[in-house]
C-alpha cells in the first residue's frame, strides 16, 4: 500500500523528525514493492516449472510403460525359450525311450552282439593311454581268449522217442476185450498202452481214533499207597502233536495252501474257488488264521536260517518291492523286501522291515557280517567300503543291461562295450569248460580277465568326454566307471561270481506273486511273506520237494519249538534233503548188501 506525502507541505518540512518518517515511509514502501515485485516474479516462474514438470512426469511415465511393456516381452520370450529347450529335451528323451521300446520288444532279446562288418571287430578310439607292456599283455590275453574253441562232447543225434512213464505212479487197469469170442477162441497175449491221466485234489478227513482202555476188577489186597495210582485203571494213547492245536487243518492241507499262494502264486480267494470245486468252502476268515497260524510256527526256523546265511562270508543281496496296504491312506503304498543269498551254501532269506529302503535297514542287517557283499549300484550299500572286514563286489550284468539300452544312441561306443564285456564272460565259460576249482579260476581270471578289466577302465575314462552325460551312454560309462572298483574285485577269489544273477533269479517268485495277489494286508501279512519265500527259495535252490518238506516239518516242528535241545537247522531244506538221503540209502536192501560186500566181513561194520 503507497503513502503519498507532499513535499510542499511546510508542516512537514520544518519538522527534522518528520524527514526520519518519511525516510522510514519510503524505505518501507520500497521495500512492500519489492517484496510485491518478487510474489510476482515467482507466481509467473512457478507456472513455467510445474508445466515443464508436469510434461517431464508424462515423459517419465511414458518411458515407464515402455519399459514394462519390454519387460513383460522379454518375460514372454524367455519363457517361450525355456518351454522350447524343455520340449527339445522330451523330444531327446522319448526318442531315447523309443529306440530302447523298439529294441527291447521288436528286437532279439540276447545281449550278445557281434559287429556285422569283421573289419571292424576292433574298433580304433584313437588309442587306449597304457604302457606298450600293458598293451601286450591286453592283446595276448584277447588272442587267447579269442582263440579258445569250446570243448563239447559231440553227442550222436537220436530219434525222438516217447519217454517212459514213471514206475513209480499208480496204475489204473482197464481191459477192454474184443466182441464176438467165443469158446473156440485162445487169448495169446495183450497189447498194453499207457496213457498219463490226472486226478484233481483230494481231500479227507484223517481220523484219529484213540481207544480207551479199563482196567479189570481184580479182588486182590489192596497195598500201601495203591489209591495213588487210580488213573492208571483207565489208559489211552497220547494224541499226536497237531501244528495247529485248536484248528482243524492238518499239515498237509496247510502245505497246500501255502505251496499254492507262494509257489504258484494263488491268492486264498482262488484257492476257495479250487477248495469248493472239491466239496468243501471254508470262510476266508478261517483260512487267513490258518495262515497267521503256519508263519508263527515256522518263524524260529526262519531266525535260524538267518543266522546261517549271515555267518558265511560271501553274500548276494538285492531289494525289490511289494505292495501293502497302508491303514491311514487307505490304500496300497509301495514297500520294499530285502534278499540276502549264501551263495556256496546255496540258501535264501527275505528281510522285511516295515517298507524300508533306507540305509538303516541294511546297516543294522548285516551289523555283524563278515565277508564279501555282491549287489547293484544302490548308494545304501556304499557305507560298507570303508568297513573293516567287509568287501564289496559290484554285478557287471546292471552294466552290460545299461550299455545294452544305450545301443541306439551310440551304436559304436556301446558295441565295444558290450565286446569287452563278452570277453570277460568267455573267461568264465572257458573256466567251467575246464572244470576248474577255485583257486585255478582265481589264477585264469588273473591272467586273462585283470588286463581287459584295466584296458576297460582307461577307455572308459577316455571315451566319456566324448558322449552326451545325461544320454544313456553317458549314465552307462558314469555308472561302471563309479562302480569299477566293485566290478574289478571279483577276479580275487575263484567263488565270487562276475554279476548278481542268482540273487535276481530268487526274486523272480516275489515279482510273480506281486503280479498275482497284488497287495499284502499289512506290515504283518509282509513279513510272514518273508518267512514263506524265505523257506520255499530253499527248497528251490536246494531241489527239493516243498509239499513233502512242508508236510513233514510242519508236523515236526512244534516238537522242535517246545524242545530247545534239538537243532532247528535240522529242518532246513538242505539238511533234511541230506537226511532223507541217509535214510534212504540205509533202508535200502541193495544199498545195504554193497556196503557189506565192499566192506569184505558181513560182521564189520
């Protein structure tokens, strides 16, 4: 707000101090304009700012969407490129899966392969890294094994004739005789044909009848302490030990139903089906009890068969799955056995132990064992490498499986591998040619064998940078050559065998069972699975008649069971074939009359 003041004014002139006011008036004034001035400057500057401002943040935003918009572009492309390079890896992976479908079912089933062109029967993979003594000896060792001829008894060829049937079957005669004869005819003999019939199970009732017998009235003295002695006035024979006391079922019957689910792999309910066929419909009830009955009375015997199998000092383990049925989910779940194979003493037994694969399981299986142990490349069995006492030996049939499938990925890499392991395997057809014991197996692998083992090993090593990792190939040139230390032991004693065959073939009745009654009940209904095929592989590998072993034992062993001074190993397949052997030979009359006459005085013995 200005203040005119007039300089005309003679009040105001004559006044000093009014010319202070009016200094201080102006200088005020001066100052409200310039203040004023300013409040104007920055009211239009302001205006300038917030425009270039306000077009700066829409070029800003503008620049922000774009780049949103790029990146959600790259995002769609590095998707789409990650959804690409995981299609190329199916497509690798089935084609991988359908060359191995095509040979393993439109293709020959053997894994011995020999190369179409002979020229290339030994294939140059630029040099193998050995030492020129170290070749020498890998070449003298294939001439020879290549030059060996197998040596087999030429055998004459023979027309095929109709066996005989066995004498010891029951014949049934039937006689048929010609219409029209008379008496003017004379019978001069007969013609006889035999022809095999069968007869579907029979079953009876065994009735064991055990008579009573009283004592006669006598008028005699009665003598001190003839009172006490009153029971004997009524005598009767003791009632034969029965495998299971409060049921019905003898121990024939209970073979049968053993026999048929765990050797012919019949679940119960076909069995019924078979039983009614027959005249008689037990409840399923029933017979489930029978068969908790009959495992708890061999489950001793299957702790002693244990005991044996684990105190030898070479095994062959292996696993395999079966299905149980799991009370909380409600449904099947996949558990897993163990097999622990004596393979000099030829013995058999399954582990189970709630479904589990874990290392713990094993671990606490073979806690005590001493020896070699043979089995696949399963990592739980890697702890025992660094065991004392413990050797591990490793199968060379899983590696030559895996170079098998690899085939069609690398047709030249794994027909040398497979070459390699074929010459490995003719040392051991040469061994058994020969006959030979042990300790000259141990020496002809030595020989012949260690030097391709090694040639092996460095090509291996050489070749793998070569292939695809992750192709089959790959997996089987990582596989062996982790393993090679395993593979390689076996040529250290005569016994151990190159791969784990026999343990597989005694899982072949699980596999077989599995396919057939599909599931166990419980952890329960697995282990007397165990017991079972634990004793019926025995009576397998030992070759011997599991209908008659059952019957005979089950009607043993309760006596065993009770007595703790007889030897329950006395049962065991093995020794109860060598017992029946004994008695066998001592019971027969010809068998009797060459001993006396070998031994020169009927009187000696």
């Amino acid at each position: 707000m200005s203040i005119f003041i007039s300089s005309s004014n003679p009040r105001y002139m004559s006044n000093s101090t009014d010319k202070d006011r009016l200094v201080e008036a102006l200088l005020q004034e001066r100052d409200e304009l310039y203040v004023e001035l300013s409040r104007l400057r920055d009211i239009a500057g302001g205006t300038r700012e917030r425009e270039l401002g306000e077009m700066l943040r829409q070029k800003d935003a503008e620049l922000q969407e774009k780049d949103d918009t790029l990146r959600k572009k790259d995002a769609v492309i590095q998707k789409k490129e990650n959804k690409i390079q995981e299609k190329e890896e199916q497509i690798r992976k089935l084609t991988d899966q359908l060359a191995w479908y095509r040979h393993k079912f439109w293709k020959p089933a053997s894994e011995k392969y020999i190369p179409r062109d002979p020229n290339q029967r030994v294939i140059d993979f630029e040099g193998l890294d050995v030492l020129p003594q170290e070749e020498e000896a890998i070449k003298e060792a294939q001439t020879e094994i290549i030059s060996y001829k197998r040596k087999k008894p030429e055998r004459e060829k023979k027309q095929p004739v109709r066996l005989p049937l066995p004498e010891d079957l029951r014949r049934e005669e039937e006689t048929i005789e010609p219409e029209g004869i008379g008496q003017n005819w004379v019978r001069i003999g007969e013609e006889v044909t035999e022809v095999l019939e069968y007869k579907p199970g029979e079953m009876y009732v065994r009735r064991i009848i055990r008579p009573k017998y009283a004592r006669k009235q006598i008028n005699q003295v009665n003598f001190p302490g003839e009172e006490e002695q009153k029971e004997e006035h009524i005598r009767i024979a003791a009632l034969p030990v029965l495998p299971l006391p409060r049921s019905n079922a003898g121990a024939s019957l209970l073979a049968e139903l053993l026999m048929g689910k765990y050797l012919f792999h019949l679940p119960f309910h076909r069995q019924l089906a078979i039983f009614r066929l027959a005249g008689f419909s037990p409840p399923a009830s029933t017979v489930n009890g029978w068969f908790q009955g009959a495992g708890d009375l061999l489950r001793a015997l299957y702790y002693r068969l244990k005991e044996i199998v684990l105190s030898s000092d070479y095994i062959q383990v292996d696993e395999s799955t079966v299905p149980v049925i799991n009370d909380e989910k409600h449904r099947a779940v996949k558990a897993y056995m163990w097999m622990v194979r004596s393979v000099m003493e030829n013995l058999v037994f399954f582990h189970y132990d709630k479904g589990s694969r874990a290392q713990k399981v094993v671990v606490e299986l073979l806690k005590d064992f001493k020896g070699a142990v043979q089995s696949d490349g399963y990592e739980a069995y890697s702890i025992y490498e660094n065991k004392k006492g413990v050797l591990l030996l490793a199968c060379w049939a899983h590696a030559r499986r895996k170079f098998t499938e690899a085939l069609k990925e690398d047709k030249e890499g794994a027909e040398y591998a497979l070459y390699q392991i074929s010459l490995l395997y003719k040392v051991e057809t040469m061994a058994d040619d020969q006959n030979l014991d042990y300790t000259r197996r141990a020496e002809l692998r030595k020989r012949l064998a260690y030097p391709i083992l090694c040639a092996f090993e460095k090509w291996i090593v050489s070749y793998y940078p070569k292939v695809f990792p992750r192709g089959r190939m790959g997996k089987a040139l990582s596989y062996t050559y982790s393993l090679f230390h395993r593979l390689s032991r076996y040529h250290l004693d005569g016994r151990y065998k190159p791969d784990n065959n026999l343990a597989e073939n005694a899982l072949r009745d699980l596999s077989l069972g599995r396919k057939n009654f599909m599931f166990c009940g419980n952890h329960e209904a697995a282990e007397n699975a165990a017991v079972m095929y634990s004793l019926l592989g025995c009576c397998k590998a030992c070759d011997v008649n599991p209908r008659e072993w059952l019957t005979d034992v089950l009607t043993r062993i309760p006596v065993y069971n009770s007595d703790y001074s007889l030897e329950l190993a006395d049962l065991l397949p093995h020794n109860w074939k060598a017992s029946k052997s004994v008695q066998k030979s001592s019971t027969d009359p010809d068998n009797g009359q060459a001993f006396l006459e070998k031994s020169g005085n009927p009187h000696q013995f």
